[in-house]
C-alpha cells in the first residue's frame, strides 16, 4: 500500500487534522473531539497509513477549559510565555543561524513554488507562514498532489522530494521541539488528545522522512555551512518538479 493513492490521502488527512488540532480552538472543533468526531476521522486513516488504531483520549470537561488549556501551552503560559511555542522562528536552534527575515522568505519560497499563499484570518491578517498549523497543511497538500499523481501513474518523486525537503528542515524540526518542550513541561489543562496528538505526530513524522529519503534519497539542507568551496548544487526547488 506504500505507493497507493489511498494511503497518500491517508496522509493528507492525517496532517490536515493535525493542523485543525493546533490551530485556535474554536467550539466547533471542541465539540467534535468531546463526540469522538475528531478521533473517528483520525483514527481511520491513521490506520489506513500505518496499520494501527489511535487511541481515544478523555475530552476535557468544557469548551472553556479546552480553550484555557490550548492558550497555556501555546500562547500565554507561565510568565506570559507560551510553554511550546508553534511558531518555528521563535527557536532560535531551528532558525539556525539565520535572521528570521531570511528564515520566513525560505519557509514561503515552499508555498509559492505550489501556489500557496497564507490564509487570512477573522482579524484580516495572514497566518504566519512559519506556524505550526500552517506547515502542517502544506504538508496535507503535498500529500495531496502525490495522490493525484498516484492515481494517474503519474511520476510522484516530485511531491516526495519536498515532502522530505520540508520535513527536514522546518516541519520535522518543530514538531520534535514542541513535542519535546511539552513532554518536560507539561500543561495540565492541554486537552488529552492534543497533548497525545502532537507526540505521535512528531513520531510519525521521523518515520515519513525516513521512508521519504528511502524513496526520493537523503535530505541535503540548504541552510547547513558549505564545506568547500565548490560550487553549490542546484536549489532544491529544481527537484520538485
């Protein structure tokens, strides 16, 4: 099932939910993880893509407490600072060494190259590009052009390569960050299935690049130090097809 377009949209769903999961949470999205919507979505094509169920978690008591939990850990915890921040330019080691100018004009050239652009919201302003529901939905519709290609027998290394590129450099990197801060810092009010949510999307995602650069070969950074002074390899925009 490795190569079907069933187990690309798989993947399209799961990173799509994982994206609805930490973006603000709003009643309607409470609702649908306390009636056990949200973990039947999941659940199947978390099976569909990696032949196990996900487990369901208790549902906090109300909306209120969903909330509170999500800004504690997210937005405003102890301090006024948020215990896992969502946006990858706020840490500093996946940054790199860049300015966060260079950083977020990197992070965009991925959108414009398949004619994405960032969403605006209630307040009229663009989400950052470097947010972690963001990347999670780029990752949804690279998933997405995979299975289109898959099921026209088409050539899907394209969709692959940038998958991996983009996990390896900015997704990958933020979800073990986030996944790792909330793991030694845990947020009592975050919402179980978040909580759980974010550690086995931040596994899972070890996994994809792993089979990814099994399938496509090993990711390169463009963002590491050159070691000498020949010249630098194509973009790898160039490989995306």
């Amino acid at each position: 099932m490795g190569d079907s377009p069933q187990r690309a949209r798989a993947k399209e769903t799961i990173w799509l939910l994982s994206a609805l999961a930490v973006g603000y949470p709003s009643e309607e999205f409470f609702e649908a993880v306390a009636s056990g919507q949200f973990h039947a979505a999941l659940n199947h094509s978390w099976a569909d893509a990696t032949g196990s169920a996900w487990p369901r978690m208790p549902a906090s008591h109300d909306y209120e407490s969903f909330e509170a939990g999500y800004i504690s850990a997210f937005l405003h915890g102890r301090g006024g600072k948020p215990t896992a921040a969502l946006l990858a330019g706020d840490h500093d080691h996946i940054l790199a060494g860049l300015t966060r100018p260079v950083f977020m004009l990197n992070i965009a050239a991925f959108y414009r190259h398949f004619g994405l652009k960032a969403a605006t919201g209630d307040e009229g302003k663009n989400d950052e590009p470097d947010h972690l529901a963001s990347m999670l939905e780029l990752m949804s519709v690279l998933c997405h052009l995979e299975a289109g290609a898959l099921a026209e027998d088409k050539d899907a290394s394209g969709y692959r390569r940038a998958q991996r590129d983009f996990l390896g450099r900015y997704l990958g990197q933020t979800l073990e960050t986030v996944a790792g801060l909330l793991r030694h810092h845990p947020v009592e009010l975050l919402d179980p299935t978040i909580a759980h949510l974010v550690q086995d999307i931040s596994a899972w995602a070890e996994v994809q690049m792993n089979e990814l650069e099994i399938r496509v070969g090993p990711f390169r950074d463009p963002d590491a130090p050159k070691a000498s002074t020949v010249p630098a390899e194509p973009a790898e925009q160039n490989l995306w097809g």
